[in-house]
C-alpha cells in the first residue's frame, strides 16, 4: 500500500483544474480524494454558472446521470439480501413476458426480429451490460429514439413498453454493449413490486437516510434547485455557454420517472460518503447498510475476458466497472461515470476513495474518458516517493 502525498495531490489536481479551464475544457469542477476515510483534498475550481460568474461553493448537486447505477447496485445488493431474487434466475421468473422478446436484427435501418435467444436472460445480465435489453447498439438506439413520451411518465411504464414493442440488440451472455438506464430499470421495477414503495423511497429509506444523506435526490427541494450548478457547453471552442436544463436531473425525463440508470443528482460531499460505504464494505460510521460479504458479490469481475465488446481492461461488477489490466489504475479498482462528466472509483489496494464532478455536455468523463482518465492519473501520480 502506498501513502498519498497531500501537497504534491492538491499541486497535480490544481493544475489540470485551471489548464482544462484555459482550453475550454470545463467551466468546473469539485474534487474529493479520502485516503484511509480521511480526506486529503478537498477542491473545487472555476465558476457554477459561466453568466453570472458565481464561484464554485461547496455543496453543488451536479446531475451524476450514469453515477446512478452504483447507488442501483446497492439496492440490488440489498434486495440479495432479502431473497427477493438470485443474480442466477431467469429475468422472466421476476418479469413475466421477458423469455418472449426475440433478439432482433437491422434491416432497411428498422429493427425486425431475427430469432429467439440461445438461453434466457439472467438477473446479474441486467446490470453488467450484458442482457442486449436497450443495449447502445442500432437496435436500441432505434428503440430508444422512437421510444413514445409515455413511457417515460415512470420505471413501470418505461419497462411495460419495452415488454411489448422492443427487440433484444443480442443474445444474453453473448455480447458486451452499455445499458443506459432499461436494464437498471427492470431491477428497479422487482424492487418496487417487493418492497411495496416507489424506488426513490426504497433507496432513500435504505441507503441514504441511515448514512445521513441528504444531497443526493431525485426530486430536489428548491432549496436544493439553488444549489443545482448550471449545465455547460460550448459555441465557439473554447468558450462556454449555460444550457438551461430546467427541473430536469437527466435531459428532458419527466421528475415522475425514477430512472435507475440515470437521474440522481448529488454534491461530492455526499457521493463521498456513499463511496467510503463501499470502500468500507457495507458500513459506514457505525451504520452497516450491507454486509461485508456482499462487497464481493458487487465488485465481481462477472464478464469474462474475451467476451465480444468487453475493453480489455475492465470487466463489470453490479452497476460499477471494475479494473482489469488498467494501465493506471490497480487491479480490482471499482466505480463508475457519468455523462455529464461525473467520476469515481474505490481502490482496495490503496484504501483510496476519489470523486470528480463537473456538469457539462460536451467534454464528459463517461467510462473513464478524457477529464475521467486525467483524474486518475494525477491521483495516482501522488503517492509518496
């Protein structure tokens, strides 16, 4: 195990703050990095809103669009726990109808079935980008443009849509392709029907309360509406513009639809603390939301290399990618992204958590890319001699 060096941390994360400014890169952005659970730095830079010229002041909530699926994960760990499902059954033994939607091909640039999948989708399918259920592959990317308003309206009314009117992009098992938010969706939806409460309550009754969460929300109070920093992007490269997305946490979802891959908003204060539960295995300040074990069953590497569509460095876990090969990170490093340039990830070996946020459309950090990978190679970068 390696010790951060703080000075040599906030000198590297500094940096890059203010050269990603000067290109345009980021209008932006706050930054937590724990060592240990204790915090050695703690940074925010640039302005929450480019108009007015606010400066970024601690407790932003940035929309975490796909840094929802970890907190999914969570509430699947949880409904592990409970019994109400095996990562190993059949989705239809939840879903009834699933086993009947066939896996499709393109043809005339229109989706049209092609044949019954080779074996039934499972459970842990759905949430390791493996089902082909509105996977981003020209099937679903069909689906989801054509997709009517009403089925936006709620997780049930998305997923009953689905059901009856989508194909799958490939056999289960078979392929690797990113579900943006049906997948995690159809584990919600389990979730409501068990539990007898909408998902947002579930997750916030049984993750987000018991940690002392408050700042990370579906349905934001105005209060935390103020605190909402502006979406960014840009005209004339490098200069920034505010979009204004109104009260929307993930584009234009209606507040109605809970989306389990998408649709949190959430300060680095908080996400911190929800990070630090998994770097603690389930607990956190004396209050274990899961046990330890289950860690393990999360942070699994269920994708096996060679899998078509897998990177060669990472496979998935419940809801995070998890760090295979990785040219930066170690081995077994777990964590996710989001779109509009939200990141983080835990390492085990360093006991080190790190989060990243910023909100802009057009520079993301999604899966590790540009200001994602910069993140964690300064971190990484600052460790003691």
């Amino acid at each position: 195990m390696r010790e951060l060096d703080a000075k040599k941390l906030e000198n590297n994360l500094r940096a890059r703050a203010e050269e990603d400014m000067l290109l345009g890169k980021i209008a932006c952005c706050a930054v937590r990095v724990l060592q240990h659970g204790e915090i050695v730095a703690d940074l925010r830079f640039g302005v929450k809103d480019v108009r007015t010229g606010e400066p970024l002041p601690p407790h932003t909530l940035f929309r975490l669009a796909s840094m929802t699926k970890p907190v999914t994960g969570v509430a699947a760990l949880l409904a592990l726990e409970k019994g109400w499902f095996d990562l190993y059954d059949k989705v239809s033994k939840h879903i009834p109808g699933f086993e009947k939607i066939p896996v499709g091909r393109m043809e005339n640039g229109v989706p049209v079935p092609d044949h019954k999948p080779h074996t039934e989708a499972l459970m842990w399918h759905l949430l390791t980008h493996t089902s082909g259920f509105s996977s981003e592959e020209p099937i679903g990317t069909y689906q989801r443009v054509h997709r009517p308003k009403s089925a936006y309206e709620n997780n049930r009314a998305m997923l009953s849509h689905a059901l009856a009117h989508d194909l799958l992009s490939f056999d289960p098992g078979e392929f690797v392709s990113y579900s943006g938010y049906l997948a995690f969706d159809a584990v919600a939806c389990i979730i409501q029907e068990k539990s007898g409460m909408p998902y947002a309550d579930f997750i916030k009754k049984n993750i987000f309360e018991p940690l002392g969460i408050e700042d990370i929300t579906y349905h934001p109070t105005d209060g935390q509406w103020a605190r909402v920093v502006t979406m960014h992007d840009k005209t004339t490269f490098p200069t920034q513009v505010a979009v204004d997305m109104g009260k929307t946490t993930f584009e234009n979802f209606p507040l109605s639809y809970t989306c389990a891959g998408a649709g949190l908003v959430g300060s680095v204060e908080d996400y911190s603390v929800f990070a630090e539960l998994l770097r603690r295995r389930g607990e956190y300040n004396g209050v274990r939301i899961f046990a330890d074990k289950m860690t393990d069953v999360m942070t699994k590497p269920y994708v096996p290399e060679g899998t078509p569509g897998l990177s060669p460095i990472k496979s998935w876990g419940l809801g995070v990618r998890v760090t295979r090969h990785d040219p930066v990170l170690p081995d077994g490093c777990f964590g996710w992204s989001g779109a509009y340039g939200t990141h983080f990830w835990v390492d085990p070996e360093n006991d080190v958590t790190a989060i990243y946020m910023k909100n802009n459309r057009w520079f993301d950090s999604h899966g590790a890319g540009n200001t994602g990978l910069q993140f964690e190679k300064d971190v990484m970068s600052s460790f003691k001699e």
